[in-house]
C-alpha cells in the first residue's frame, strides 16, 4: 500500500540557506505533505502567507532584510495577517537560552533546534497536530500559551485568574 | 521576559475549540500515523542521505568565508559564519566542525553580552580547529568532542577573565 499524501495541506518553509530549504522541502514531500512554498526571509514569507495561506509554517530565526521574529511577530499580530493561529516551528542553530527565549515571547508554536533530524521534526509537527495550545493575549504577547507543563510545587508570582496559591484561586 | 503583575486583569485567553487547527477528522489520524511510520522514516532518512552532499559544500563554503574573517577581529562576521556551520555540519556529516563551532558562536555571543574584549587567539584556535574537523576525511567525533571542551574550557576562562 502506498503512503498517503496530504493534498490539501499545505507547509511554508522560510529559510535563507537554499540547501537548508531544500532539505526541508524534501522531508515535508516525505512525511506526504507535497504543497511546500518557500521564501528565503520573513518579508517575502509574509507576503507568501498572505498570498498562499499555509497550514503551518517552519521559520529560520536569523535571515536578512527580516528576520524569523519579526515575521513570527507580524503573522500574530499585524493587520492584515491571513491567519494570527498558524502553527510556527522556528528552525534554528541559535541554542542559548535568551534567544529561544526570544523566539518563544515572539510567539513560535514550537522550537527545532539544528541540525535538523528527522525525529524531531516529526517529533514537532505531532505535536502541533496533537497537543494544540490556547492562544494568549496581553498588553505585551499574541500568541501561543507559554504555558507547557503544570507545576504543583511553583508559588507565583501569579499572573492568571486562573492560577492558584496554596489552593486559593487567585481572582 | 518580565510580565508585568496587572496581567492578572489584562490577559484573553483563545480556547483550543475557538480557532481553525490545520487538520482535523481522517486526516489528522493519516497524518499522525504517518508521522510515526516505519516508511515514513525510511524515506526521510534517504532524503538525509541524498541531501548530505549539500549540505557538505554549503559547510565548505562557509569554512572558507570562516577562515577569510578570522584576522578581520568583526565579532559579528565570525559569529555569522560560524552559526551556518554548527546549523548546517551535522547535516553533511561533520558532527565534531559542528560542535566546535557552536562553541565558537557561545563563546562571541556571551563576550558580547558581558561587552568582554574577544581575543582573538582564542577565535583564531576555534577557526582552525572548526577548519581542521571539516576537512578531515573521517568525522574524528571523540577527538573533535575533546577539542571541543578544550577550546570551551578555554573561552570559559578567559571570559572569567
């Protein structure tokens, strides 16, 4: 039986490295998912997003004129964005933490470190599939809930209505 | 990121249920066993394999642009050049150029952070070490890791000062 494709699911992959891009591609062809677009910065990314309106999308952090943070930030948060709720995967080789940090408070969806392994790449697209965040929206973010994992034995500061202190709902 | 304490009153939150997700119903569930199936490896593995080549030349060709910059004393032009190699050199097969670099790129950008004077003998030993591991014909991986935690060691300490 053959594998089956993903007709009408479609990938944006916004890379500046051709070869990095192309890698991308060929894997998302693998995984079935065969309408790849690509841009080579968040600008022409953006202006691919309006035009194509993807699914989801797998960002580079440092590109040039725009970079993957301003595009991530411009897809959540600017007038005219086809879709704030996209999936955002940022690609990167930038592993300290203030950057992934940064990528993270700009409103990234999920964060694949490079070099790129097949593993982990499937490994983030389940989870856009699988495990969906609520989306977020203050004086200073849009985006994904930053939110991964409970933490019983955390004690504030408290910054929801929902959270709770001692077991007293913080209203 | 500081969040300010009056979030509590600030902050909407979007339910899962209140926005488009990009697949639902059978395809989620075809795409999901895609995801984890045997094949589906199989065959992004070959693409791995195929694309290796690439990925080599293009680690090359930023080796070479490595090398140009490394008497220039442009932080941020090492930095560039050595951040494409540790992204890309694992990729291609040049785990330990890969490693060496991403030291490289720790040691400018935490000199940067702490506005520290990069030295430039400690630059110029990352460059020919990430050099060396890319033009070696095996990928050496323990001795690159060794060469590695030396060259970390070193910028540890000198940033230590």
């Amino acid at each position: 039986m053959s594998a089956p494709t993903f007709d009408h699911l479609k990938a944006l992959v916004v890379e500046d490295n051709p070869q990095l891009r192309s890698l991308l591609r060929s894997l998302l062809h693998a995984l079935g998912i065969k309408t790849v677009f690509e841009a080579a910065d968040g600008e022409s990314g953006f202006a691919e997003m309006r035009e194509k309106k993807p699914d989801f999308v797998l960002t580079d952090l440092s590109m040039e004129p725009m970079n993957g943070l301003d595009f991530t930030r411009m897809v959540r948060t600017a007038e005219g964005s086809p879709n704030p709720y996209v999936p955002i995967v940022m690609v990167t080789g930038h592993t300290e933490r203030h950057r992934v940090e940064g990528a993270r408070d700009a409103g990234v969806t999920e964060f694949l470190a490079k070099p790129i392994t097949t593993q982990n790449l499937f490994l983030r697209i389940t989870e856009i599939v699988d495990r969906p965040r609520p989306f977020v929206r203050s004086e200073t973010y849009f985006g994904p809930d930053r939110r991964r994992r409970r933490a019983p034995d955390f004690t504030g500061p408290w910054r929801r209505r929902e959270d709770k202190a001692g077991g007293i709902e913080i209203q | 990121m500081t969040l300010k304490p009056n979030l509590l009153a600030d902050m909407t939150i979007t339910p899962v249920s209140a926005y488009p997700q990009p697949v639902s119903g059978i395809v989620k569930t075809q795409l999901r066993h895609a995801l984890s199936s045997r094949e589906t490896l199989k065959a992004a593995e070959k693409v791995m394999q195929e694309k290796s080549g690439d990925m080599r030349e293009a680690v090359l060709s930023y080796v070479a642009k490595l090398e140009a910059a490394k008497n220039s004393g442009d932080a941020g032009l090492l930095f560039a050049q050595a951040h494409e190699i540790r992204g890309l050199a694992a990729n291609a097969g040049l785990v330990s150029a890969g490693r060496i670099a991403d030291g490289l790129c720790r040691y400018l950008d935490e000199a940067g952070r702490r506005e520290a004077t990069v030295d430039r003998a400690v630059t110029s030993l990352f460059v020919d070490a990430v050099s060396r591991a890319s033009h070696a014909t095996d990928d050496a991986t323990k001795l690159g890791d060794t060469v590695a935690r030396e060259l970390n060691a070193l910028a540890a300490r000198k940033l230590a000062g």
